[in-house]
C-alpha cells in the first residue's frame, strides 16, 4: 500500500461547481498535513496546511480525519484558474521537520 | 526575496557523465529536500537534510549523492548519469507553514 493515496482523477467540472478530492494515508505517526497545487511544468505551490479542526481559506476547505486517516480539499465556486493537478502531502514528525511524502496527484479542469 | 534557487534549469548529459544539480534558498530554513518527479510517478523524495550537517535517504536514492554545505545550500550530484535519471528535480526548504519549491531541473541523459 502507498504512504499517501490520491484520487487520481481526472475531474473535469464546470466554472461554479464545487469539487472534493480525497487523500488516504497509511502511516498513523504522520503529523503534518498540506494541500499543494502544481500547474503544468512548474513547481508544486503551497496552497494550504490542514488541521485537526479544519480550515478555510476562501473557496478552499481542508478538513482532516485522523481516524480514518484521510485529508480532504473541497474547492466551492471553481474558476478556470482552479485548473491544475493538486496534491496532497504527509509529514511524519519528530522533534524536528521530517520526510515530505507526496500522493500522485488528482488532475481537475474547470471549463467554461 | 529569491526564495528557493536552482541551477542550472535545464541540462542534457551523455550516460556516464556527471553533473551537480545546485540549491540555495534565503529563507534561514533548517530542513531542505531533492524530489524528483517523472510522468504518473508524482513526486519522489531522493534525499533531505534536517539540518546542516546531517543528510538522510529517501525512496529513491541510488545513483545520488548529496551535500549540505551550509545552512542556504543543499547540492545533488549524479557520479555517473543513466537514462533512468532523465526527470524533473525539484529542491525545496521546509518553513513553519510547508515546504518551499525551487522552479526545478529539466534534466535529459541521453
């Protein structure tokens, strides 16, 4: 089983729909958790952290279910911008930063 | 602010050949990271450092070297290039808030 498992999409949705993608990971130490988005041929960006309590940043809601040991990104009222691959990312901590491990992506495109 | 800089952004090497892939980041951050990342594979750790002077292995490791020469940078070197090495490599530093990526690598062993 991989560490950290994505929908693998794609997701192709209208302008204005709402989309959720989903991320399972395996390693019940792991203590951070991230939402990136990547567009084609350029660097992984920071789009937000998750916690326990959840959190919102504009159109985009992360909630974390450490349980089930799933995170998920819900994005409300999707624009063509919204277009990219977007993963998700799992950190085991410690006392200090530990290894990033990546899920392979889910692929959405916004059309008009 | 340059944030997270690598070099050079692009590079074709023979079989054999090696090179160093550079990393510098501004940002004062202790923990920095090699990815690469190749069609439907995502993004694989090849090797990070928590801090200066310590260095670990990731998933995919073999046929790579790092360096740690200071706080700011964090070097990657192909000894002998393979084919199987052509891939995107992307270096990252790691704040309170995520990691940090550098605009990445294209890198073909031909």
């Amino acid at each position: 089983r991989k560490e950290v498992e994505q929908d693998p999409g794609p997701f192709n949705v209208p302008e204005g729909a709402t989309v959720a993608f989903n991320c399972t990971y395996s390693n019940s130490a792991s203590q951070s958790f991230f939402w990136y988005r990547q567009d084609c041929r350029k660097e992984p960006k920071l789009l937000m952290s998750v916690y326990s309590s959840g959190n919102e940043d504009g159109r985009f809601t992360a909630q974390l279910n450490r349980a089930s040991q799933y995170i998920s990104l819900l994005i409300r009222d999707s624009k063509l911008s919204d277009s990219a691959t977007y993963l998700c990312v799992v950190e085991k901590g410690g006392t200090s930063y530990g290894k990033l491990t990546f899920g392979q992506g889910t692929i959405l495109t916004v059309h008009p | 602010n340059a944030g997270v800089t690598q070099t050079p952004k692009f590079q074709v090497l023979k079989t054999g050949q090696s090179m160093t892939l550079q990393c510098a980041q501004d940002m004062n951050h202790n923990s920095m990271y090699w990815y690469r990342q190749d069609p439907g594979m995502g993004l694989r750790l090849i090797y990070y450092s928590a801090s200066e002077g310590t260095t670990d292995k990731g998933e995919v490791p073999n046929g790579y070297n790092v360096s740690r020469l200071n706080k700011r940078e964090f070097s990657l070197r192909l000894e002998s290039a393979a084919p199987s090495q052509t891939s995107v490599y992307f270096c990252a530093s790691r704040a309170n808030s995520g990691a940090f990526f550098g605009q990445g690598t294209r890198l073909t062993v031909v």
